[in-house]
C-alpha cells in the first residue's frame, strides 16, 4: 500500500482526503490518504517524509518553504515560474515538485463557464496560492492588481483596494481568513462599496467559512470546492500515472464532497441542541441550588 496525504499547519479541516480516498477506491488502487500535520518544517522531518510517502499535497503555509526545506528537488516549468508547490511525487530516490493550483483553477473557470477575459481582477494576498492565480491568469493575458497588508511596488493596500472598489470586476480571496481557525479575523474591507462586481471567490471553504458571506446574493460566488477538486483530480494523475478527464468524473467528487458536507451540518447542529442541553442542565442546577441555599 502506498502513502499519500496533505502536508499543512494547522490544518483543521481537509476535504482532500475524502476526494482522494474516493479516486483511489474508484480506480481499485490499493493507497490511503491523510492529513500530515507539522508545525514546523525543515530537512530534516521533509526528508523523513519523502520517505514514507509516495506523495502528498503541500497546503498554507508550506507551499513556498518546501522548496527551501527539501534536498535536491526537481521543479516541473511551472513551479520554477511560479515560485509555489502543491504537489510533490517521489519516486526511484528522488523528488518531484508540481504546481496543479494553477491548472485547476483553470479547469474550474471551464466548468463553471466563465470567462475572466477583459475583466479587472483584484486577488487578496500575496503567497503561494496566489502566485498560482497570478501565473494562472496571465497565461490568459489577464491582468491582475494585488492587495496585502503589506505595501509594496507590486502590491497595493486594503485601503486602497477600497478608494478602488468600484473598478473591480473580480475578487479572489487567497488568504486564509475566513476559514479555521481565522473564521474570527477580518480583511479591511468596504464590501458595500464593490457596485460593479461580478464575481467573487474564496480559496476557502467550509461549514463557518465566513468570507462569501459578506457580499451580496447578487453578486456570482463561489468558494473553493470546486478549484480544490479540479487541482486534485490534476495531483492524482501525476501520482498514479492515471489520465482522469476532469469533467468526466468532476460531478461525482463533488457528489461526494457535498455528502460529507451535509454530515458536518447535521453534526454542528447536534452539538448545537446538545449545547442548549447543556446550558439548560447547569441553569437549572444553580438554580436548585441557589434555592436549597
């Protein structure tokens, strides 16, 4: 059986296993997938990694650090153009480094059809994730305006993203605000002041990812299922040597992705009900109490 998993930190909540897990079971490819957990990374524990497992995704906040923290790693032409990995493949002692968030995000505009030429696209963020957008888009000559907290010549500010709202066509969100556990930390931004926006998405996802929320029903949105499927289905089939055509098997990973979803819906509303239960009992408790004093 070979090892496969998703390298991150802190890495508390992953929809990639359960794609991954399914691609293997529909292919009959005796493989397990997992989440890998380090709070650090260096040569050390990435060396002792690449040894016990064929591959794995690289996910916030490794994706740029791998390429330090790994001895003599081969880089694909877009990892060495783009400066980010997601996918790394190890095989016959050595180590393969490949960038699938570019690609997937292209597949996703295919399937859900639409077309980012001409538009004035705004990404927040500016790591690894974003640097496959921005490597993504400018193969299709589209030119994107980067915000981060951090001023700079490539980069403008929140607040300048804001005094510029009304020229933004696209939002892309790569940071990792919104989702566990940043779902408490805000951008600064005027989301009232986007009057021409047409579409927004959020690399994050999740039950309490609370970014999209912000924005109005009006606006086309969406989170970052669909990107995380496609780029998936991208690292599987340099993995396995397969050749999935993402739109013949995209339906059915979403299918299962959304089944789990809905699970974790019904379990947070339990723990919900059990909360007020909970609540109930101890009210009811001091009260006795309060009344035999």
């Amino acid at each position: 059986m070979s090892n496969y998993g998703i390298l991150g930190w802190p890495l508390e909540r992953s929809y990639s296993p359960k794609i991954h897990n399914f691609l293997f079971k529909q292919l009959s490819i005796d493989s397990n997938y997992r989440l890998i957990k380090l709070n650090e990374i260096n040569n050390k524990n990435v060396e002792e990694l690449n040894k016990n497992y064929s591959g794995y995704n690289v996910t916030i906040p490794y994706k740029e650090k791998i390429i330090e923290a790994t001895k003599e790693p081969i880089l694909d032409e877009h990892v060495k153009k783009i400066g980010s990995v997601n996918t790394v493949k190890n095989q016959d002692d050595e180590t393969f480094f490949y960038n699938t968030d570019y690609s997937g995000f292209l597949y996703f505009l295919e399937i859900i059809n639409f077309d980012v030429k001409s538009k004035k696209v705004f990404i927040l963020g500016n790591g690894g994730s974003s640097k496959s957008i921005q490597y993504a888009l400018s193969l299709l000559d589209v030119e994107t305006t980067i915000v981060s907290r951090r001023n700079s010549q490539r980069t403008i500010t929140y607040d300048d993203l804001n005094k510029r709202a009304k020229d933004v066509d696209v939002l892309i969100n790569t940071t990792p605000v919104g989702m566990p556990p940043y779902e408490n930390e805000t951008l600064e931004i005027k989301y009232e002041n986007f009057d021409n926006l047409e579409f927004v998405l959020n690399l994050g996802y999740g039950l309490n990812n609370t970014f999209l929320k912000k924005f109005d029903e009006s606006i086309l949105k969406y989170d970052g299922i669909g990107i995380l499927i496609c780029q998936a289905i991208e690292s599987f089939n340099i993995w396995t040597s397969s050749n999935i055509i993402i739109s013949s098997i995209y339906d059915d990973v979403h299918r299962v992705v959304s089944d789990f979803q809905a699970l974790e819906n019904e379990v947070s509303d339990l723990k919900w009900k059990v909360g007020d239960v909970e609540r109930m009992l101890s009210d009811k408790i001091d009260e006795i109490r309060k009344r035999d004093q």
